[in-house]
C-alpha cells in the first residue's frame, strides 16, 4: 500500500502563500517584520514579505531534522543568531513551511516573547500532533508533505537531505 502524501506544488505554493497572507491581513496583523526560519521558512517569508508589502526579513536557522522523520532530541539554533536588539518593539511574524512537532517553531516563538512587541506563527501546514497551534495556517494535514523545493535529491553531494516533512 503506498502512503498518502500532501503534495505540493511550486503553483499551489504560490497559491497557499497569497491565500495564507489574506488571513494575515484580514486579521489587520500588520508585522513589522517576517523571521523565517531556514530553510523552508524560507521560501514562505519571501513569498508572505511581498504579499503582505514587508521588506524587513531576518533569518533564523534552526536544526532538528537530521533525516526523513529522524529528529534531534530538541531543536538547535544555529548561528549566526538573530541580534535581539534588531527584535526590540516589534511586531513579528514567524514564518515557517510546517509545524509538525511543534518544537521548532517554540524556540523561536519562545526566543522572540521577551524582546518583541507582539509575535505571531504562520506556516503553510500545520500537522495535529504540533504542540504550536499557529496563528494563521494555510492547511491542516498529518500526511507526509513533499515540498517542492525539497521533494528532488541536491544536485551537489550533501552528507544527509531531508527531503520531506
């Protein structure tokens, strides 16, 4: 039997971000800046800074997944870590492609509280079992999700690609 599988699409990306920065404006949430967490926060906080007309983005590269469904036991940042002072006041919107475990997206949530002035979650999936219920979620699922930046092997020798979520 094969598994079921969320796939999208480089189309249905683009939709599922546009339609997923309306909810965030019709919630009249009006960031101040996107924090994307590498690296498939990526590609939805590009797509959410020009639909929602936000040119301020910062990056936070968080590791978890080592392989497919094989995680570390808690979620590591990476540097360089964003400066809070770059944080201070503001009003942010984390911008991530899945919360699946949930655990990412708390340490990030979590590392931004005491510095911002308010921070919200936006991711394109968000799976049942995620302990971060997001703010704005574009769908729900608890299948595997083929992303499709991340469903092709890299081009380049890498010692581990997760290649799903």
């Amino acid at each position: 039997m094969t598994e079921q599988r969320e796939i999208l699409t480089w189309e249905l990306f683009g939709t599922a971000t546009r339609e997923l920065a309306e909810r965030i404006a019709a919630d009249d949430y009006r960031p101040d800046l996107i924090l994307s967490i590498a690296r498939g926060g990526l590609f939805a906080a590009g797509a959410l800074g020009y639909a929602l007309n936000v040119k301020n983005l910062h990056v936070m590269n968080v590791e978890f997944y080592t392989g497919v469904n094989e995680r570390l036991d808690l979620p590591v940042m990476l540097p360089p870590v964003p400066n809070v002072v770059d944080l201070a006041g503001a009003k942010v919107l984390v911008a991530d492609d899945v919360a699946d475990t949930g655990a990412t997206l708390k340490l990030v949530r979590d590392f931004c509280e005491d510095h911002v002035a308010e921070v919200r979650c936006a991711v394109v999936y968000e799976k049942p079992h995620s302990t971060v219920k997001c703010d704005y979620v574009w769908r729900y699922t608890d299948k595997w999700i083929n992303f499709p930046w991340s469903t092709l092997p890299p081009v380049v020798d890498a010692p581990i690609a997760v290649l799903e979520a």
